[in-house]
C-alpha cells in the first residue's frame, strides 16, 4: 500500500490539472500560433510558467485505485499488476482469464 500522503499529493495534482486545463490550453495555443507578434507570445510564455507547476497534465501519475501502486499499473483496468492478478484468479474480472500453454 503506497503512502498515503503521496496519493493526496497525487489527487491534488488531479484537481489542479483540471482547474487550469482551460487557461492552460488557451496560453499554449497563443504560443503555438504563428500570426503572435513577439510581445503576446513573451506574455503568454510568462503567464504560463506563473501558473503552479502540478498544474501540468504530465506531472499526474498513473495509480493502482485500490492499492495506490505507482508503477506496472494497467490502463484497461486502473489496477497493478499484482492486484489484477488476484482479481482475475478469484474471478471478478469477467471475460479475463489466467493464460497457460
């Protein structure tokens, strides 16, 4: 089980990443534009780098929802690899099986 301070830390990113994805991507489009003149695009860089860092899409880490494992985590089920193959062996999973050959 993964601390819990780090998955608030984490959730916290979440809810930031959404409050800022809108002004985030209206600054980075005014940066991508090629028509910006030299002083909006150095205002929309200094916008920009004052909004807070977990504010960034890339900083969210991808976590086990029950365990809060950070790594081997799988993108179908939002579980581990350890907690999938438990649920997969006791059943809950339906469709999934344990392979063997």
């Amino acid at each position: 089980m993964a601390k819990k301070s780090s998955i608030a830390r984490n959730l916290k990113r979440m809810r930031l990443v959404k409050k800022f994805s809108a002004r985030r991507k209206a600054l980075k489009a005014t940066l991508v534009d090629s028509k910006t003149n030299d002083g909006d695009f150095f205002a929309a860089q200094k916008m920009l780098a004052k909004l807070p860092r977990n504010s960034s899409k890339v900083r969210v880490r991808n976590r086990c929802s029950i365990t809060g494992r950070p790594r081997a985590v799988h993108s179908r089920f939002g579980v581990s690899r350890l907690v999938l193959r438990e649920l997969v062996a006791s059943g809950f999973i339906p469709g999934v099986i344990k392979s063997s050959w």
